[in-house]
C-alpha cells in the first residue's frame, strides 16, 4: 500500500449473470452489481411492453431487436474487462462466442427486417444481390422507441 | 473511426409525454457530469496515454458514452414529442421551449448550457484517471438523484441501467490506475509525469 495515491482492487474472474439478466443488471459481473436502495423501492416496469405489441411481425421485431442488445451488452461489458484483463483466458473464449452469435443474429435481422450497419448491408446483398434495402430506408429510427 | 449501429444500447420506450422529467434527465446530455462531457473527456484524453492498453479502454469507454447519450437524446425526445404549449408551461419547459421548440440541445438541468469547461484533459496519466474516478462517481450520483425524484418505470428501468455503467467504468478506471502505477516510480509515484517525461517509465 502507498500513501498519496489511490488504489482500486482488481476485478477477479468471477460469478456472471445469463445475459437477460445482464442487461436488465447494466453489467455481466455479479460482483459488480451494485444497487441504489431508492431504485429498488418503486417496482420495475412489468413486461407491458411486449404485451402492448400488437402485430406478430411487431412481437418478432422487438425479440429479435432484443436478442441483439442483449448480446452485444455481454460484447461491451466484457471488452471493457479484457482491456484491463488481456490475459483472462475465460474472458477471451466467451468473447470468440459471443462476437459469433452477434455476427449471426446481426446477418439474421438483416435478412428478415433491415440492416444495422454498413457490414451488415455487404453481407445481405451478397446473399441477395437484387436486394434494393438500404439503412435508413426502411424501420424507424432508433430514438422513436417504436417497433418496425 | 467510427461506425453508427442502427439501434441503442439499451431499449428506450417512454410512451407518457413529461417535460418536467426532460428537463432532470437532460442534464445527462449536456450537463457537468453528462455523457456528452464523459465522451468528450475520454476520447481527449486517449491521445497521450503512456499505455497503449489505458488509450484503448478510453476509446472503448469514451465510444460506449456516445451510446449512453444516445440514449438520454432518446428519453429527453420521447417524454417531449407529443407536447402541447399549455404541458410546457405548466411543468416549465416554456423557456426551453421558447429556445429550442422540442428540438434536442446540450443543456444541464439548470439550463446552462454544454461546455467544456466541465471536463479535463491534464496530461498526466495520474491526474486523468484520478479525474475520471471521480467524473463516474459523480455521474452515479446524478443518476441516483435522478431515480429518487422520478416514477415513472419507463424512465426508471434505462436510468437504473445507465447508473450501473458508471460502476463498472468506475472499476475500469480504477484498474487502468493500478496498471500505470506498475510503471511509476514505485518510491514515489510524482518523481516525473509519466506523460511528458515518458522516458523515465519503467
């Protein structure tokens, strides 16, 4: 221990949360899971949203929508701990894992709904050269927080 | 470089128009201890970092805040978009209002408006992540402060998300503090500023 300085423990490899329950959390490590009492007092929001859907397109839309966030919050929580643990090995396999599935599920929204990314238009219109679906054309913008 | 993913990070789904919530959460967009200043204080400071791993977690952090104030910009317009004049009024958005109609600009809650003077970029390793230790805290407490005073689940659920984030940045930060240390002085970690007098790091 030194004086004058701060000192912050490092994070051991731990206990992880499925990812539902990460991103309802904010993180993947159950060790840094750490609530306020005051946000614990009013009851979460009940699952209106998905029952508030009304197409079965709107339904499929918002799960797929989903499963994307939610893998992709296990992606950026656990780069965030490989850029301080490069050699966690555990860390590393589950990122190869979870950067597959995110690819995999990136190429499926494409296909069924619109693309995300310009990566995403490359892959879709190599498996579709005819295809005339372009980013911003078709669904709403993000910050509409409605589905299709 | 960067690459726009065409959705946010979390979802946000606010379906109550509430200007008096825009106006608290606001401050999260252009505020003191905001996202935007978060963003804006990571992706300066990444430049002189002596550690190669240090100026990439700023990166990776500095572009997940880009994500968070996305989704702030998300709330702030969802609880405003279907306002009439006599809602501004009364929950005394009329001022914003008479400024910016329902249009989404940098402002803290107490209306002063998104600078830069609210964030640093020392160049000393040291002094900056000492500085962001502290900027995640203060951004927690915001967001505490934020979930003691507004009920409404829809905004709760993103806000509670946005405050577990400062935690783990917090963590981060504070690791990336430890690595540095490791190439100091370990007798005395003020002998030289490890970002100007990189030469005499270990």
């Amino acid at each position: 221990m030194h004086l004058a300085i701060t000192s912050v423990p490092v994070q051991n490899w731990g206990e992880l949360y499925d990812q539902d329950e990460a991103l309802k959390t904010g993180t993947v490590f159950k060790d840094l899971d750490l609530p306020f009492f005051a946000a614990e007092q009013v009851p979460a929001a009940a699952s209106s949203v998905m029952e508030s859907l009304k197409s079965p397109e709107e339904k499929e839309f918002s799960e797929k929508m989903l499963e994307i966030q939610k893998i992709s919050f296990v992606m950026d929580d656990l780069r965030l701990y490989l850029d301080t643990h490069p050699d966690e090995q555990e860390a590393l396999t589950m990122l190869k894992d979870i950067l597959k599935r995110r690819k995999q599920v990136m190429s499926e929204f494409a296909s069924r709904f619109y693309p995300l990314t310009m990566d995403c238009m490359a892959e879709l219109y190599e498996r579709e050269p005819s295809s005339a679906c372009y980013c911003w054309q078709k669904g709403a913008a993000p910050w509409e927080g409605v589905y299709c | 470089m960067w690459i726009y993913e065409k959705r946010l990070q979390y979802p946000v789904r606010i379906t109550k128009t509430c200007p008096k919530t825009a106006q608290l959460i606001i401050s999260q967009y252009g505020g003191p201890d905001g996202e935007l200043s978060a963003s804006m204080r990571y992706l300066s400071q990444r430049y002189t970092m002596p550690l190669k791993t240090v100026g990439g977690l700023l990166t990776d952090i500095g572009t997940e805040e880009l994500a968070h104030m996305e989704m702030i910009c998300a709330m702030v317009y969802q609880l405003t978009k279907n306002l009439t004049v006599e809602q501004a009024k009364e929950a005394g958005f009329d001022a914003y209002y008479i400024d910016h109609t329902t249009g989404i600009w940098p402002q803290a809650a107490s209306a002063m408006p998104f600078t830069a003077k609210e964030f640093q970029s020392k160049g000393d390793a040291v002094t900056d992540l000492t500085e962001n230790l502290a900027a995640e805290q203060k951004a927690r407490t915001v967001y505490d402060n934020l979930l003691r005073m507004i009920t409404d689940p829809e905004v709760r659920e993103p806000l509670k998300f946005l405050r577990a984030r400062e935690i783990v940045h917090f963590q981060r930060f504070g690791e990336a503090l430890e690595k540095t240390k490791e190439k100091l002085d370990e007798k005395n970690y003020y002998f030289f500023n490890p970002e100007f007098d990189k030469k005499m790091m270990r």
